[in-house]
C-alpha cells in the first residue's frame, strides 16, 4: 500500500477488487469451468452430474472462496486469490501436511489439491467432520472435550520444526496498528467513550511491559472455533493462508476470545465457557511440556478490546450507559483477563 494514498483512493481499490472477485466467482460457478478444473479431483472424469456452487466468501479483502459439490458429494473449495499470494499459501498447506499435519495422522491441515497458476485459484479438499462451533450451545463438558482436541492440534502445529512464512516479530503479532486504526475511528465518532478507551489502553500499555520478545514457533494466524473440524478420530484444521513464524500466544488468545463469545451468542451465559476454556489451556499447557504463554494476558486483553471497539462503532454497544449487557460484557471480560483472573 503506497503511504501516500488517501482513504477514498484506497476505498476505490478496494471496490474494484472486489468487483473483479465477483466476476471471478460466477465463472468459477459455470459448468464448463467445473468440468475443466473441478471434476477431474472428484474421481469423475466422464461428465454427468448435478453441480452445486454456493459462494461463502467474498468481502474484498482477500481471497474469495466457493464451495462445489457434484451430486452431493464431498465438498470441495476454490479459493480465489486476486492478488500474487496464491503459491506461498499452496506451499505452505502442502509443507505443513508433510511436516506431519497430513494423511494418516490425528491431526491434520486442509488438504490443498491443485494450484492453477493460470486462473489463481487454489483448490483445496473439504474438511471432514463438523466445525466445532456447532457445540457453543452443547453440554460444557462436550465443548471441553472438543477443546482440549483443539488445544492439542494447535499445540502439534506448534512444535513442528517447519518455519514457513514472514516471521512476524511481537510488535506485528500484537496488531497494536489495528487496534490504533479501529479506536481512531471509534473516537472520533464517539468521542464521550475516550475516557473509557484510554483507561483500558493503560491497562493493555502495562500487560506489554511484561511481554518477553523472541518466542516464536508456526503460527496458525486465524486460530478460530469455526475453522477446527472434529470427526470420531481427525480434527482437521482450516484456513492457515496467514500461517507464519510468530509468538503462540496470540492462536491461543484468538481461540479463546472467540470460543467465549460463541458460546454467548449461543446460549446468553459466557460462563458456561469457563470449563472449555480451562479444557483448552490445560491440554495445550500439558502437550506443549513447557510455558510457551508469557504474552497471553496482552494477546487476549488486546483481543477483547479491539472487539469492543468494534461493538461501538457499529453500535451494538452502548458506551453512555455502564450498566448495556454488551458493554458490561466486553469490560467485565477484559477486566478478568487483565487482573489475571482467567488462567492466563
């Protein structure tokens, strides 16, 4: 991104990437492309058959990506990269299976099937089983158990001796950026909630004096309840196109902010979280036979913050008065994780 470029010039970009990502996905959808690119991964050489197509990404930010079924069969992805970033992501999924996130194993990364360099499009078999979302609303201890499978898939990719991507140093990891670009906003639209937000910025100022630089190992980079999927045997992992050398810390924050904010949206009681939390940590803590989460407490404390100044801005939190259950539930959260209350 050139540094001089104005927020309308790269709004505009934006929107014609976009533009051009939805032209890509209906030909994608198209019958002569399916029978080209598809169907000869499906075990189907000879035509025939019913296509399904449903696009389930597409917001301009990346790549977009359409799921294909023929004959209701296993499902298959097409990722469309408008950018040049689509070989690094299809040697990275193929180098972390061979590191031993592939077949045969209990724990394993999406299985990538071919890369067209032509159409830059990356298809990638799909995972089997059920994504573990699906059990926010589930007895706790059957959200535990498929938390501490999750810890332990995420505690393997940890301690593999792959290091593949741009190492992201800890002021990347801690998307500090992020947060500063969101809050701006935020401010200026609400500038009463600046009080607020600074009290919570001198809380997550004093969590990054105690983060200890230099602990890195291969990231996920979008460690999130929604890409784990869980069969009987296999959990199976998606998503890893931001996979790179950074600090651990920050998968396990991500998952566990978001897991807890699943199950809120799913049953309204975020403690019925506490036990698969508990779950997750406890199992990764043991598999990775070490602490490998000295920067927890700022990863997940950043991690709360940023999504609560996300709640304001789009107004589903309500700032002026402390006692809005979606304010009160971003703050109490945050507050539990910075005082060290939440086991990390």
């Amino acid at each position: 991104m050139n540094p001089t470029q104005t927020r309308t010039q790269i709004h505009a970009q934006s929107h014609q990437v976009k533009e051009q990502q939805v032209l890509r996905a209906e030909r994608v959808r198209t019958p002569e492309f399916l029978d080209r690119y598809v169907r000869p991964h499906l075990g189907s050489a000879a035509g025939g058959g019913s296509w399904a197509t449903n696009v389930i990404q597409l917001d301009g930010t990346g790549a977009a990506t359409v799921q294909i079924e023929l004959d209701d069969g296993a499902p298959v992805f097409a990722k469309l990269f408008p950018f040049e970033d689509g070989p690094a992501v299809h040697a990275k999924l193929q180098a972390l299976r061979t590191a031993g996130l592939g077949h045969g194993s209990a724990y394993q990364s999406v299985e990538p099937l071919a890369w067209y360099g032509d159409e830059k499009i990356l298809l990638c078999r799909g995972a089997p089983g059920e994504p573990m979302s699906t059990l926010f609303a589930a007895d706790s201890a059957d959200l535990a158990a498929a938390a501490a499978r999750a810890a332990s898939w995420l505690a393997r990719l940890h301690s593999l001796d792959l290091r593949i991507g741009t190492p992201h140093s800890l002021l990347v990891t801690g998307e500090l950026t992020s947060l500063a670009k969101r809050l701006a906003k935020v401010a200026v639209a609400s500038p009463g909630y600046v009080d607020a937000a600074l009290g919570m910025l001198e809380q997550v100022d004093g969590l990054a004096r105690d983060t200890v630089d230099g602990i890195q190992a291969q990231s996920h980079g979008q460690f999130r309840p929604i890409h784990v999927f869980l069969t009987e045997d296999v959990v199976t992992v998606i998503d890893l196109d931001r996979s790179a050398p950074a600090d651990p810390a920050r998968d396990v924050a991500e998952f566990l902010h978001r897991m807890r904010q699943g199950v809120y949206s799913a049953t309204g009681d975020i403690s019925r979280a506490d036990e698969p939390c508990a779950a997750f940590l406890a199992a990764y803590r043991e598999a990775t036979h070490g602490d490998r989460l000295v920067n927890l407490r700022f990863h997940w404390a950043r991690y709360i913050f940023h999504s609560l100044n996300r709640e304001i801005k789009t107004g589903d939190a309500d700032w002026r008065d402390r006692d809005d259950t979606q304010y009160r539930l971003y703050v109490n959260e945050f507050e539990r994780v910075a005082e060290g209350r939440a086991g990390a």
